[in-house]
C-alpha cells in the first residue's frame, strides 16, 4: 500500500456539505468537504478511516454528485450529472457521458441510492409535462434511464422530506408528516414504490405510526429499510438522548433504540450536528481499499500545529518535498527529541 498517496485519517469537521453525501458499499461520497483551506470532493471508508480526494468536476462548480457500486465486476464509479469517475483505474479523471434526455437538474437536498449496481436519483425536469423523475444509472454498462416520477411533483419545491430506499431490492420513496388525529399528533408515512422499473408503475403505501411521545416532538428522518421491511427512521439532529426507531409495517409495531457517544458538544443545541443515517451498512471485504484509493491528492493540504505552515498530505517515501517543507520538518523533530529529553 503506497501510504504517500492513501490518507489513513479522517481531517474535516464542522460543516461537511450543502449536498447530501452518498453511500455505496462501504464508502461515503461528499460532495464538498472543507479541508483546511480547500473545498474537496472526498470519497472515504468510515470504518478504515482511509479516504482520498478527487479532482474538481468543473472549474468553480461544486459537485453535485454520487457514488455507485457494481457487485459483478467490484467497480465504484463516481458520476456527477453527466461526468463519470472510475476508481482503482490509475489516475482519477472526470469524463463526459453523452446523455439523451430530458432536460434536469438533481435535487441538492436528497440522497441517492445504489440498488444492485444501479444508481438511482431524484431530480427535477425542464420543459417537460412532469416537474418529477428519477434518473436511472447502470454502473456497469454507464447506461441511462428516466423514470416518471410525477407522484412527487407535489413535494419537488421542498423534497427536504423524500429519502430514498432500497425496499426489498425495489427503489422506494418516503415522506413523513405529522398529522393531528382526534387532539393527538402523530406520524404518518408514505412509502412509493416501483413495482414495474420498465413502465413506470408506482405503489404508494400510508402508514400511520403508532404513538411515541419521542417521536411527535421532536424532527426526524428516514434513514432506510432494513432486509427484513423495517423502516428505520432517526433523529435529525445529535442531542441527549438520541433515539432510533424501527416501525413494522405488516405488525405495526415501533420500537426504540438509544445511541450514544456524541459527545458533549454535538449534544448541546446551540453546537448540535445533523444526522446523516445509512441502513444494513455492508463493507464488501473483496474490495481492496489500496486499489480503489490509488491517486494523487496533493491539492489536499495539512497546517502545522507548531508553525502554521501549509503542506501536501501526500508527501511519501521516493516522493521529492519542497526544502521548506523538509526543514520545517527536521526542526520540528528536533524540537520534540529535545522536549523528550528535557523530560
């Protein structure tokens, strides 16, 4: 493993990006990520905490993107409206898929989602009968497809609340309200369906929760369906205590779940996070994280703590460093040999 080139820790925090990240086997796809100075498109394991930045999409343009797996061939390809990015193929390089289509744009605030390789996101039309569809991507074969999705042209102002789901191996849409029934407020969830992706038939399901006095008071989300049909939904934003919520549809049954560990900060409301929760997270081991990883990310850069000096994260061993950088580097050894000694 070149470790001149892979990053092995995790250095944002704060505020990641305005678009929603995206999930595919095991990694994380942001869309902008502040890293000391820069804005990056970062693509990272959580559990290996490994990650490497990828390059611009476009000049002054922030990606708007997602991440997407192909089982069959172990392949993760990055595509951001009609831009592809394959990785574990050398260098990292965007390049131009010929769409013919409608004309759309993506929606910032929702999420997309990998369905046994194929990518599927919200978006909203031009020009078009219906202000609603869904974008079909093959990562395999790069093909597209549209799917009409003028169910949701109610919600296409403010999809905030629309979350995408892998059902049973089905593309499912949800959206939840809070509804007063008889004086009480409860929950009520609707669930799309595609039951037919060739013509494009949709089944909408309407659930009503069953009472929880956690779940009427406060904002929350759906994060997914389990395989066994559970919708999962969780709290929007980190606080004390933090709960997750698993709703039975054929048993009608919710239970809750604590989750704790966010620490101090993230609990408290004037400091508090957003939420972000993926469902059946699977790590697919066949994937080798050094051969997906395998680029350069010297525009990623690292602030001295000592000096406050800027340098590339991606200085290895072979690789030639600026005299700047490796003086600053020996002084700062020595520094810390001398502490040790004096202590």
């Amino acid at each position: 493993m070149d470790r001149g080139k892979i990053k092995e820790s995790l250095p944002f925090s704060g505020d990641i990006s305005q678009y929603a990240c995206s999930y595919a086997s095991g990694l994380i796809y942001f869309p902008v990520v502040r890293i000391i100075d820069t804005d990056t498109i970062v693509i990272c394991n959580p559990i290996t905490g490994m990650y490497v930045g990828l390059p611009e999409v476009m000049k002054y343009s922030r990606s708007k993107g997602f991440l997407g797996f192909d089982p069959i061939d172990k392949q993760f390809k990055a595509l951001d409206y009609d831009s592809i990015l394959t990785l574990g193929s050398g260098e990292l390089k965007w390049r131009i898929k010929d769409i013919h289509g409608p004309l759309y744009d993506r929606c910032p605030s929702t999420q997309g989602i990998c369905i046994n390789g194929v990518l599927y996101y919200l978006a909203r039309t031009y020009l078009a009968e219906t202000l609603s569809l869904i974008v079909r991507f093959a990562v395999s074969s790069e093909e597209f497809k549209f799917i009409d999705a003028a169910c949701f042209d109610d919600h296409i102002e403010d999809p905030t609340g629309l979350r995408l789901v892998n059902y049973m191996g089905k593309l499912g849409v949800t959206n939840c309200d809070n509804v007063d029934a008889g004086g009480r407020r409860t929950v009520e969830l609707c669930m799309w369906v595609l039951e037919d992706v060739e013509k494009h038939d949709w089944v909408k399901y309407v659930y009503t929760l069953p009472e929880n006095e956690v779940l009427a008071s406060c904002e929350f989300s759906v994060a997914g369906v389990t395989a066994t049909g559970d919708i999962v939904l969780c709290m929007k934003y980190t606080c004390k205590p933090y709960y997750v919520f698993y709703f039975n549809p054929e048993k009608n049954t919710l239970q809750s779940v604590e989750i704790q560990g966010f620490g101090a900060e993230l609990e408290a409301v004037e400091t508090r996070g957003e939420v972000y929760g993926f469902v059946d997270y699977v790590e697919d081991l066949s994937v080798n994280d050094a051969k997906q990883f395998k680029s350069s990310i010297s525009h990623v850069k690292t602030r001295c703590s000592c000096c406050n000096t800027l340098y590339p994260d991606n200085i290895g061993e072979g690789e030639e460093v600026d005299d700047g950088v490796k003086e600053t580097s020996v002084k700062i050894k020595k520094e810390e040999e001398e502490k040790s000694i004096r202590e």
